[in-house]
C-alpha cells in the first residue's frame, strides 16, 4: 500500500518532504498530524492526499499546541473534511465517543492497553486514577467485579459516562469527577485496590501516596513515567521505591518497559510494581 510521503513526492519539494512528519494518528474517522513551521501553506495539499489514502478518514486536523493542563488538552483545528472534532473510536472491540478539543486521547498505547488489560484477573477491583473517557477502564470491567474510574476533566467524564452506557458496562463502574486524591479520602477508599493504573506519565510520582494508601495486597500498579534515554529505568525505580520507603511500604517490580516516544530520547515508560 501506497505511504503518504509516497502520494506527496510529486506534489512537495525535496526539502518539504524532508521535514514531513512520516507519522499520524487516526482516531476514529478523524486523522490527527503535525504541520511543522514552513509546511502551513501546502496543509491543505497534505490533508487531502491524505484523505484519498485513507478512505475511512472524514476529517483531518493538525496540532496547534502541546499537551497541558491537569486536563491534558492538545488542542487541534481542522484542517480538511468535515468541520467537527468529535469521534467515535474503536478499540479492543469497545466504542469510546470524544472529542479531541476537550479531552486526552492517543492511540499510541493500544498495544500496553491490552498487556494491562489481559492481566486482569476475575474478581479484582481496579481502580484507574486518571481515567480520561474510559479507555483503559471500560475493557477491564469484562474480568473485574468493579472498576472505580477517576478523572479531573468534566467533559472526560462525561464521555466517560457515556461510553459505560454505550458499551453496557455502567453497573460494573463508579465514576468520579475531581482530584483523584481528594475522591480516595472523601469516599473512604483505602486497602481496596487489586490493581491500580496511573496513565498521567507528567506526574504520576505525584500520586504514588495515593496508589499506596488504596492498595491491598498484592496489588499490582501500572505506573506510567516520562524517562530520558540515559536514565531508563533508574530515575522511575527510585522514585517508586523512595515513595514506598515514606510510605512504609514494601514492593517488588515484575516488568518495566517503554510504550512510546514522546520526543528524542524520551520515552515514556510504565513500571509496574507489586505492593507486599
């Protein structure tokens, strides 16, 4: 099959292509790239290639600023196809309803999503702390007896809702808007937890107090990290064994790995980690 930059080489100068992004993502019908600086003028020639590769997509949208925010907005204008943002992604054989302006998503992480997911075990309680529109939480409740799904964006949380009921998985969820911290002691969550994800690699050492107090044991925690490639794994085994010694805890790590590039040389990681 014919790549983008294949269809392009006619149509952009050698330098243009040379600073192409060779990758995309496509989230439900709805493509998402990045225009680098100099590229803004042939946008429109991009997208609509774009868009005769790639049949199922009906929209496409560029990046216009990075990731931030507690929420985890990157925000996006769209660029070709219809003048919308809001999609219907499947996964793992899950729906999940969202719009890129007003809530986090990638696809990038399908693969460890299922590596998470096939680890559940009948019976357990799951909770995910920053859950954003059910991604991780929904596919878990097909072993789980409960999943407790937290996340701080109210419009992630109410694509959330939405997705539990879209995919028929509602009475197996408790969902929760707010601080994840401030959500664990105002519902008296503590010693419950038979495993815990922390999908929020800016800051999830900032939670660790957290993932320890609702841990039971053998919970089992998927903690997700940004690392430099010079630090890989070091940085993140210390930071967790260092919460684990204030907390008086005790832990073992089974698996670390990468999941992903964030930039040159950083990556992002998740460690998990067994609390004994």
């Amino acid at each position: 099959m014919a790549t983008i930059k294949d269809e392009l080489k006619e149509k952009l100068t050698k330098e243009e292509m040379n600073s192409l992004k060779r990758s995309f993502d496509i989230i439900g019908d709805i493509a998402q790239l990045e225009i680098p600086e100099g590229l803004e003028r042939k946008e429109k020639i991009i997208s609509e290639t774009l868009m005769e590769l790639h049949k199922n997509v009906n929209v496409v949208v560029k990046k216009v600023g990075a990731t931030s925010g507690e929420e985890r907005i990157r925000p996006v204008k769209v660029i070709a196809g219809e003048n919308r943002t809001k999609t219907i992604h499947r996964e793992n054989n899950y729906e999940f309803k969202l719009d890129l302006n007003k809530v986090y998503f990638t696809p990038r992480l399908v693969t460890e999503r299922k590596r998470v997911i096939s680890q559940i075990k009948e019976g357990e309680n799951v909770f995910d702390l920053f859950a954003g529109v059910g991604v991780f939480s929904i596919p878990c409740t097909k072993k789980a007896k409960k999943v407790v799904a937290i996340d701080i964006n109210s419009d992630a949380v109410e694509y959330m809702k939405e997705n539990a009921m879209l995919n028929k998985v509602w009475s197996k969820m408790e969902i929760y808007e707010g601080d994840c911290r401030k959500v664990i002691e105002e519902n008296n969550f503590e010693n419950c937890a038979d495993r815990v994800i922390m999908n929020f690699p800016m800051h999830s050492e900032n939670f660790l107090d957290v993932a320890f107090k609702i841990a039971k044991e053998n919970c089992v925690v998927h903690f997700y990290t940004f690392l430099e490639e010079s630090e890989l794994f070091e940085k993140g085994i210390k930071t967790i064994k260092d919460a684990a010694e204030k907390y008086g805890k005790n832990i073992e790590i089974p698996e670390k790995k990468t999941c992903g590039q964030l930039a040159p040389r950083v990556y992002r990681c998740v460690i998990d980690f067994k609390v004994l």
